[in-house]
C-alpha cells in the first residue's frame, strides 16, 4: 500500500527537520524520513553568532550547547595567540542539535519516520519513495541527506572527490573552555578543539586527495598528545564535508521540477571553513518560504541572491587562502601574526568567527583597516617587552 505524503523531505538533519518545522507551521502536510533521527553526527558542532540571532531558539537552548568566549590560533610554524570572541560561538552536540530540530518539527505537526529511503521513482507531483517498511507517494520532494546523499546523481551532476574534504575526530570526555585552531603545513585544511557541555570535538580536516583520512587521522593523533588530551575513553569518528571547487559552485543545480535540495545534500558549506550548519538551516529556510508560497522556483532565486554569491567567492579564494602567500609567509601564518599584534585585527577575527564579516566585503575592510594594522603591527613589534633571555618578543592577545 502507498501512502500519500503532499511533501517529502528525505534526512532529518539540521536542514531536513528546520524545513519540516517550517512547513508544518505553515499547515502544509509534510512528512520528513531519517534512518537514525536524532545522532551523533560525526561534526564541531559550531554555530555562529549570526546562527543565532537567525534561529533565536538555538541561543535560547544555551543549556545544551556550551557558550565559547574564546579561541586560541596555532599557525602551522607553532606561534599562538589567544583571541577574545566578541559574540561567543555557541557548540552543540549534535545529538541534542538534532534532537531539538526534530522535537520542533514534530511539535509544528511534520510526520517523522525513523525509516531508511531506499529509493525515488516517479517523477514531479507522484514520487515514489521506497523504505524497508513501504512505499510512499509524495507531490514534491526536499533532499536533504547530507553529504553521502545517495540520490544526487539521480537529480543532478554527481559531486566528485576533488569538492569534498576528507574529516577525521575523537568526541573526547574532558572539559575546556578554549576553542582551538591549528593550521597545517601542505593541508588545506585545519585542526580543530571544539569544547560542549560534557566533551570536546577535536578534528582535522584536509581536502580529498591532498592526503588520505589515515595520514590525517595520525596528524590528529600526534597533535592532540603533544597537546595534553589523552584518547581515555575517547569516540573515533570520520565523515566527508563538501568544498566546493569555484567551477562546481558556478555550475551547481540545486532544484528542479518537483524537487529541491538543502544544506549538505546541495553542497552549500563554506569550503574553507567547513560551516555548514548556517547554510543548512538557512537554506532550509528559504526552500520552506518558496514552497508555502506556492513559488518553488524562487528558492534558487534566495539562493542567488544570498547564499551563493558568497559560497562562490569562497571557493575561488579557498587554495589561496591556504596555498597562497603574503609577504613570504602563508595566508594563515600572517593572519596569526596579525591576530597577535593588532587590535584592529582582532575585531575583523571575532566578526568573522561570529560570521557577521562576510568574504564579499572583507577586502574593502581590509583596506580601510590597513594602516591601523600595519601601524599596530610595527608598534607591538618594536615596543613590547622581551621575553627574559630572548630576542623574540611575547605574544598575548587577549
Ligand atoms: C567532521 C565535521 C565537522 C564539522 N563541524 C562543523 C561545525 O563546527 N560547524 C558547522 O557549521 N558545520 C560543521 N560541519 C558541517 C555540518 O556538519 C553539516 O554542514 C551539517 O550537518 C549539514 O546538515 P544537513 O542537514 O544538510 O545534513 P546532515 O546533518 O548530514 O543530515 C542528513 C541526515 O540525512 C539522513 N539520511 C541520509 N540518507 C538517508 C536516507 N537514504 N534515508 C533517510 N535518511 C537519510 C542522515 O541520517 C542524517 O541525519 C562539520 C562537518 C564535519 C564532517
């Protein structure tokens, strides 16, 4: 027997569960698939301050998140410098993310079923969507399964290897209240220490390809040890992250007739970053919109306007952010630097941590705050005091 389902959303992930929500608010019937509901999904669990201020539920569930004041950044050469973030980044597990994603949904009136979706046939106003326990007949269909979306190249070009990152990471059972950022020499790429309630999410994250999940998986390990955690008790996870290559951005379908697809699934992560919770939540947001109105085509119209133009500019600056070099040093070496000697620099640090300083107008700032930097930099540089015994000036940033 078929059942009718007006929409589908196939992954109950941050993207399929907001779309859920939403939908479900707006009184359409909607019907949203995930094979394990709320997880663990393999992630920093990162939100950033403008996350926030979007989905002000989600800093109203300060409780199961952890509030991060701040960051420490390590340069691939070892120079460290501590960063107070202005608007504190709020980290979640993933499970409890999920979990209050899809309590809403379900609260709005969505139907959630903790089944796997084996298969789509059909096409626009009668999909067919197969699970281990029926079939089920949908007019419109939201993809929203992550990045292992086995459905992409049904609907879609298929995402090659060379747009993914590779991930590697331990959920380890300590408590720290710094976030901490190491770069990497040859990676494009980073290490990365999320602290949440109860744990922390340390991981490393290099482009498919440029190195293989076990080197990366041993870089972790290495770091984390000369670093002070122990893997006591420690989780192993690994997952795949979309980055997109600039031509792949250019040319990317995220819709069609009948269907659509957020977050992951479409590939919207910034690829030098790896966010990709605002893009899920927010591409959510702005399919749900189309879809209650009656618009569905207007969703990659939101897209463009908003959401792609700096994804786009992202990807095309990505290799020179980590391959490319800045008065003989690395892009992300001179940013540390920076970090360390200026206060304007600072700013420009916490608001991109906070993702209120896009990439579309980062240059424009960078130059109005260049001779304040410089100066900055040449003033720290000559005048602070040395470290006793040593030439090499003391770094505190905070
Ligand atoms: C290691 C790592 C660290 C990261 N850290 C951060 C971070 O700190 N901050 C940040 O913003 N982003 C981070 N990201 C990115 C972030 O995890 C993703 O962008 C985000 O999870 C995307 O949400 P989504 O809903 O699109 O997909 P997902 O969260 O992947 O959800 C997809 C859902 O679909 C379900 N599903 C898949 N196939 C099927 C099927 N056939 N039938 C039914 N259900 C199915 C899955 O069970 C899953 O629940 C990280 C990613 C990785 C890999």
């Amino acid at each position: 027997m078929t059942s009718h389902h007006p929409i589908a959303i196939i992954g109950g992930g941050p993207a399929g569960a907001l779309a859920a929500s939403l939908l479900a608010a707006a009184g359409r019937d909607v019907s949203v698939f995930d094979e394990k509901l709320a997880w663990e999904k393999p992630c920093g669990g990162g939100l950033t301050w403008k996350a926030l201020q979007q989905y002000p539920f989600l800093a109203e569930a300060g409780a199961q998140s952890k509030s991060v004041e701040h960051c420490e950044l390590i340069s691939s050469c070892g120079q460290r410098v501590r960063l107070r973030l202005q608007h504190p980044v709020a980290v979640f597990s993933r499970l409890a993310l999920n979990g209050l994603l899809l309590e809403r949904a379900r609260s709005a009136g969505a139907n959630v079923y903790r089944e796997r979706v084996t298969s789509i046939g059909g096409s626009a106003g009668d999909w067919r969507l197969a699970t281990p326990h029926g079939e089920y007949s949908a007019s419109h269909l939201v993809i929203a399964a992550g990045a292992r979306n086995p459905f992409r190249g049904q609907f879609a070009a298929p995402i090659s290897p060379h747009d993914l990152m590779a991930t590697a990471g331990y959920f380890i059972p300590v408590h720290t209240a710094l976030m901490q950022i190491q770069f990497l020499s040859g990676i494009s790429g980073y290490i990365w220490v999320f602290p949440r309630p109860d744990h922390v999410s340390a991981g490393i994250a290099g482009k498919m390809g440029e190195t293989s999940t076990r080197a990366l998986r041993h870089l972790l390990e290495q770091w984390l040890d000369q670093n002070g955690f122990s893997l006591d008790g420690a989780t192993f996870y690994s997952h795949i992250l979309p980055s997109l290559r600039a031509q792949t951005m250019e040319a990317l379908e995220v819709s069609g007739d009948g269907w659509a697809m957020v977050g992951d699934s479409a590939g919207l992560v910034d690829p030098i970053t790896g966010e990709g919770l605002y893009y899920a939540l927010r591409s959510a947001e702005l399919c749900a919109e189309a879809l209650v109105a009656e618009r569905p085509q207007d969703y990659k119209q939101r897209l463009e306007e908003e959401v792609l133009p700096e994804l786009r500019l992202a990807a095309r600056v990505c290799d020179r952010f980590y391959r490319g070099q800045v008065f003989g040093d690395s892009v992300p070496e001179r940013m540390v630097a920076l970090t360390a000697q200026s206060d304007k620099f600072r700013e420009l640090m916490s608001d991109l941590f906070a993702g209120i300083q896009g990439y579309r107008d980062l240059k424009a700032r960078l130059f109005r705050i260049l001779p304040t930097v410089m100066a900055e930099g040449l003033a720290t540089t000559l005048f602070r005091p040395l470290r006793s015994g040593s030439l090499a000036p003391t770094t505190s940033a905070e």
